[in-house]
C-alpha cells in the first residue's frame, strides 16, 4: 500500500517545464489520464482516457471541458495542473481516495475554475467533510452540485444553507445518509 501512495504522489507531481512547453490544457490532460482520470475537450462529445491517444496539434488547441475523475489518483500535490485551464464547465470527483477537503479547498480558489466551473459532483470520497464543502462557496457562478455518500459530511443542515446562501443561484441535489 506504501507502494502504490508513492506512486500516485509521483503521477501527481506537478511539472511546470511541461506546462510551459505544452500549455495548461495539454499538461493537466497528462497529468489527469496518467492519474486514471478522463478528459472531454471543448468540441467533442467524447471522453479521451487514452494517453498515448491525446489529439495532437498547435498549442492551445485543445481545451479541456469536462473533467471525470471516478476511482483516479488525483491528489492536492497535482491541483496546480488546474491554475490555467479557462474552459472546465464539468468536474465529478467519484472513489477519489486522495481527495480531502483541502483539494475542495484549493478547487474553489482556482481563479479559472470560479470563472467556468457550472457542474460539481462530489461522489463517495470519504475524505471530505463539512469544511470541504462549505470552501466551494467561492465557486460563484456554480449552477449545480451534487452530492452522495459523503460520510465525513456532519452538519449537513447547517454546511448546505450557508452554502445556498452564498450561491443563491445553486441547484443543490443531495443523496446523504
């Protein structure tokens, strides 16, 4: 088990020569596939979860849209990955052991991603707690959460109506035991 946390910590690992040579969208599309994660680029109806498969083409062509990250290793050593991407409108965090509320956290602080982020699905990642969830407030133009099997969720009453009331707008589903 030691084995595999070292591993993943090196598949996150954030190399920002590459972001700089490739642009953002082509680095953090790497770094996502070789997490187990898959991408949808601006364009196209399909999710790319081949890595050696990755379009070729001028820098900057491909922008990544969507975001699936079910039973992926992403963890908040690779998040800087997430600073320069302008077109993310869809993440789902599904079985992501590796993320915690501090992931959540630096998430909602990504300039981009409170820019273009609309849909969150946050799903069976038993790290995340009330203090995770109440720091996606920042998220100002998010049009709808959802929310299932988060056993470290607390106080949901209290975290789901500060969280309405700091995104009005917010459509809020929710499947809590």
């Amino acid at each position: 088990r030691a084995f595999w946390g070292w591993l993943n910590a090196v598949f996150n690992k954030v190399d920002h020569e590459r972001i700089r040579a490739v642009g953002p969208d082509r680095a953090a599309s790497e770094w996502l596939l070789r997490c187990g994660a898959l991408v949808r680029f601006q364009g196209s109806p399909k999710w790319q979860q081949d890595y050696n498969g990755l379009p070729t083409g001028p820098l900057g062509k491909y922008k990544i849209e969507a975001i699936n990250a079910t039973d992926s290793c992403i963890m908040y050593r690779g998040f800087d990955y997430l600073d320069g991407l302008e077109h993310v409108t869809d993440i789902k965090l599904e079985k992501c052991m590796y993320i915690q509320d501090e992931c959540l956290q630096r998430l909602s602080e990504t300039n981009n991603l409170q820019k273009s982020l609309l849909q969150l699905k946050i799903i069976s990642c038993g790290n995340v707690t009330d203090r995770g969830i109440l720091a996606l407030h920042r998220l100002a133009n998010l049009e709808y959460l959802y929310l299932s099997d988060l056993p470290g969720i607390r106080e949901k009453e209290r975290t789901f109506r500060v969280l309405q009331q700091a995104l009005p707008n917010l459509e809020l589903e929710l499947d809590l035991e």
